[in-house]
C-alpha cells in the first residue's frame, strides 16, 4: 500500500484480495472514499488526482498569490547539483523576461508556455531544444504544486516538443570521406586526429564523450582497455581489436598517465564541433561521431549476421537498448534467413501447390507400385495414424495410377 497526506487531506492505492487496486481518498467533508481499477498506475493517478481536486478547493485562491520570485528563489535553495542549478535559473529567468508582466503563480497559463515554445521555434531552436529548455520549468510548476503553491500546472495539456533526428549508418564510402584528410594546412592537422577518433569510435563502439575522456592508464597492453560508463553504467574492461590497439598504443607515446590522449579538443563539446564541421565539409551535414562509430558498426554486425545477444556483448549495450534504437529487422531477409536454415523446399511464387500424388508428397519414402495396402499400412501406419487418413489414403490409391 502507498499512501500520502497532507493539511488538506490525503490518498493511498492498496490492493484487494481479488486482485484489483483500489483508489482511496477523503473529499471535502473529510470522509473517504474509494474506486477499483485494474492496474496500480491507474488507481495511483486517479487517487492523486481527486486528492489534488480537494486540495484545490481547500486552498482556493490564496495559493495563486505566490510570487513567482519567491517560489523561484525558494526552488533554487536546494541542494541540487550546481550544474542543473545554473541550468534551471538560465532557463526559468529567460521565460520570465519573454513575459515581465507575469508576477505571480495564479497567472501564468499554458498559453504561456505556448508562446515560449513558439518564440524558441521562431528564433532556430530544434524540437530537443526546446524541449530542453522546457523541461526546468516543469520541474518548477511541479516544485510549486508540491508546496501548496499553485493549484494547477500550466503544463497540464501541452506536449513536450520531441526530437526527429534519427541516427544513421555510414555506408564504407561514406565513412572514407569522413576519415580522409585535407591536404589545405588548415585542416590537416585536425583531420589527422578525427581519423583516429571516428576510427576507434568504429573499431569499439565507444561513444563519443568516453573516446574523449581516455588515458594512456586506460589501456593494458597488448588488447585490453578500461572504459568509463554513461548514463549511470558501470565501467568495465573490453577487449580490442589489433586495429584499434595500434592506434591507441601510436597516441598514447610521450604522454602523461593522467593525459588524455586526444588532448586536441578541450571538450567534448569541441570534440562535437570539430567532427560536425569535418561532416559539413565532406557533404555529409549532420553525421555525428556516434552515426560513424557504433551505429555504423551495430549495423555491420546485424547485417552480417551476429545475434543481438552478441552484439549486446561487444558493444556493451543491453538487448533491449539495441532493439529499440540500433537494430531495425530486415523483414524479408529475416524470413529467407529462417527458411534457408529450416526448410528444404524451393520458393515458390505465390501459393505453393500440392503435388498430383499427394499422399507421395507428404510420406518420407516413395511409393513402390507392387507394395499392397497391407505393406503401406505397417510402413506407414504412424505417420498416417497420426493424420487419420489411412482410410482416405487407400481410396486415393485405389483411383490412382500406382498398383
């Protein structure tokens, strides 16, 4: 059972012996009440939401009063990490100043929040901008509605802008272009260090940001290399190929321990310019390092017939994470896989057809014309016991042309 309460009132979900989950709440007069639904999640939202609509009508108007400053800067006294701190006053402070006449709580709308989406739209933000810019300020209405502070959100009905860049593989052609090297001195130099980046990149389907952050003590010679996780992942050790030993162990001579080996880009996010432009001046504008690297390399081994399971362990990536955003099933190259594997019968164009002598067909061994009905039934009594057709089979035998 989860349950919560306030001054105003309070909600729990618990779970009945048939089965089902009941909502239960107290309205406005105290009293509590309750409804069933099939899932938790269900009775949990409706239950949340009948709470909320009694504490809208306890609170009232008063609630709507809150200065928006003050809610701000409370929102901000928090223990929170100082780089989301600086992200949400940068994005909250830059919605206010688009409306200056917002003051409190009770009046910013969603209209509003609409407004600020079109202005990012009109200004040349892309759809995961937006919604990155879009995603503090919820926290903040959401920070408010916890407090008592506001009533409703003015996010309630309006849908986060999503991202419509898909990730994309390099055809061998492709990867040359953006691996080869400008012989103009401006570029030269960089190019030579994109080459090794989107070569490892591609050799062990590392991620851009941990290509970046390697040292030589990250490497044990001849084959092995430590690799930082992302995304809450655990590091872990991987083996190399030779290809990507030798460019490794050709960077990392005459280098610190504690040095990065591709120490030419300060940041990651240099490190992202830099291949964007090299991308820009190949003819190929919104490759990223990750489509050349793994999404390229993930494509190679489905294509070339490594199971899921394995490619999970050699790119170090769950099945489920490959299924959803690598690997896209050839449906007709999956069904010629299946049937070369399990059928010995030739493709046929359209519906296959049944041969004339079709008891002939479907029996392991051929038919001898001298054999009686007799020698049939014990040489075929199983096969044709399990299909209850002894009987039939003899009719059709007697009206063919064999015996």
């Amino acid at each position: 059972m989860t349950s919560m309460s306030s001054s105003h009132g309070w909600h729990d979900v618990r779970r009945k012996p048939s089965g089902k989950w009941e909502a239960r709440w107290s309205d406005e007069t105290g009293k509590s009440r309750g409804k069933c639904f099939l899932t938790k999640v269900q009775a949990q939202k409706y239950a949340w939401d009948m709470a909320n609509n009694v504490l809208n009508v306890s609170v009232g108007i008063a609630a709507t009063e809150k200065v928006i400053r003050e809610a701000l800067e409370a929102f901000l006294d928090r223990r929170i990490n100082p780089k989301s701190l600086a992200l949400y006053e940068r994005y909250i402070e830059e919605f206010l100043r688009q409306f200056p006449f917002l003051t409190r709580l009770g009046q910013v709308e969603t209209k509003h929040i609409s407004e600020y989406d079109r202005w990012m739209e009109a200004r040349g933000r892309n759809p995961g901008g937006r919604s990155h810019a879009l995603r503090p300020l919820r926290t903040f209405f959401k920070f408010c509605m916890e407090r008592s502070w506001l009533t409703r959100t003015p996010f309630l009905g309006f849908k986060l802008p999503t991202s419509t860049f898909k990730s994309r593989s390099l055809s061998p052609e492709e990867f040359e272009r953006m691996i080869s090297i400008d012989p103009r001195p401006r570029y030269s130099g960089v190019d030579a260090v994109i080459n090794d980046a989107l070569r490892l990149g591609r050799l062990t389907m590392l991620r851009r940001s941990q290509v970046w952050k390697l040292t030589p003590q990250d490497f044990r010679a001849p084959d092995q290399l430590w690799v930082e996780g992302i995304k809450k992942q655990a590091g872990v050790w991987i083996t190399l190929l030779p290809e990507a030993a030798d460019i490794i162990s050709s960077r990392v001579e005459a280098r610190a321990p504690d040095q990065r080996i591709f120490d030419h880009w300060k940041s990651a996010d240099a490190m992202k310019q830099s291949i964007h432009d090299k991308a820009c001046r190949v003819g190929l504008k919104g490759v990223r390092f990750h489509d050349a690297g793994k999404v390229t390399r993930v494509t190679e081994l489905d294509a070339a017939g490594f199971g899921i399971g394995e490619i999970s362990v050699l790119s170090n990536t769950t099945a489920v994470t490959l299924a959803r955003f690598y690997i896209q099933s050839n449906r007709q190259r999956t069904f010629d896989k299946y049937k070369e594997h399990f059928s010995d019968r030739p493709q046929t164009e359209g519906r296959p057809k049944l041969a004339q002598n079709e008891a002939e067909t479907m029996l392991p061994d051929p038919i001898k014309p001298n054999e009686s009905k007799d020698e049939i039934s014990v040489k075929y009594g199983s096969i044709l016991n399990s299909r209850r057709d002894i009987s039939a089979y003899h009719n059709f035998r007697a009206h063919s042309s064999i015996g």
